[in-house]
C-alpha cells in the first residue's frame, strides 16, 4: 500500500522535542464523494456516498475484503466523526458505478458505530475528503480518519456483519437540488 509520511513536528516551544506525525495512507479504494447535506429529522447526518467501482465484489487490497465491505467500512469511520459531534445516526445513502448503481439508503446508529469501533478497534489515518452542501455553496475539507483494524481474524466477522447489515430502501440522491 502507498504510504504517505507527514513530517516531524518540531516542539521546541513545549519543551517536548520532536514528536512523529502518524503514518497516513492514501485511499486505494477510490471514492468519487462523500457529501453531507442538512439533516432531515433532527440527530440524524444525511450523507451521499459516491464510488467509481461498477462491480463491489471485487477485491480490495487483492486480500479477502470485498470493495463493498471496503466502502462499509469507510461509511462507519465517517460516521463516528460524526457520532463524536453530537449526532444520533448517520443515513448513507450508497452509489456505485459513479452514481449510476443504486446500492440503497443504510443507517448507522450511533450505538451501533461504537460498538464496531470497540470490537474492531482502529489502525492508521487514513485521508478522507468530505463535501458539505450543494452546488456552489459546497464546501470540502480534508480529514485524516483512523481506520477499522480489519485484518486476520477480524476479517470474516466483519464480512459477517456486512451481510447481516442491509439497506433499509433505496438511496436517493439527496446531494442535488
């Protein structure tokens, strides 16, 4: 995997000396957007989630891990940003093939997204662009989110999971006025 190294932090004024940034990596699974937008009912962050793949049984990593539980993934590390924040739930609403493929609207609550933080635990930040509103009056920041540590023996639990973890209805797309 590429890797990426964020320099070393000099804190002279601290006193504490240098201090290693983390080792972050780049998304090998490409992502075409993630973009929140307001929230319908109250607690609940509405997202779009965005991915080029056309086929998401495919490998990620060439190891077991599908792009879809790769994309699962992901959607559960955006929303415990959000859960951190005061939110209830996250509600994805999930496309591939660029837009094209309709893989359904899921929720993530808040409980369930600690609980899949603490069974799994988190490895390295991992850069993640999210977008924020519509159009023009969209905003964009780039964040650095510790991923799930989904490696070994966690890997066919987690794939157990997501094939337990199924859409509520169909994903709309909430991201265009």
């Amino acid at each position: 995997m590429r890797t990426q190294f964020l320099s070393i932090a000099a804190c002279g004024l601290l006193g504490a000396g240098a201090i290693a940034q983390p080792t972050v990596a780049n998304t090998e699974v490409p992502i075409t957007s993630i973009r929140f937008v307001g929230a319908q009912k109250g607690g609940q962050a509405r997202g779009v989630f965005i991915v080029p793949d056309v086929d998401t049984t495919r490998s990620a990593y060439g190891g077991k891990l599908s792009r879809y539980d790769v994309h699962i993934s992901k959607m559960l590390e955006v929303a415990n940003l959000y859960c951190s924040n005061s939110w209830n739930s996250v509600e994805w609403h999930y496309f591939a093939g660029d837009g094209e493929i309709n893989m359904g609207r899921f929720v993530m609550s808040c409980n369930l997204v600690r609980d899949i933080h603490i069974a799994y635990g988190t490895g390295r930040p991992e850069r993640t662009v999210i977008r924020y509103g519509y159009g023009y009056d969209s905003a964009s920041e780039e964040r650095y989110l510790p991923v799930l540590n989904l490696n070994g023996d966690k890997i066919p639990k987690f794939q157990s999971f997501v094939q337990r973890f199924t859409p509520v209805g169909k994903a709309q797309r909430i991201d265009s006025q």
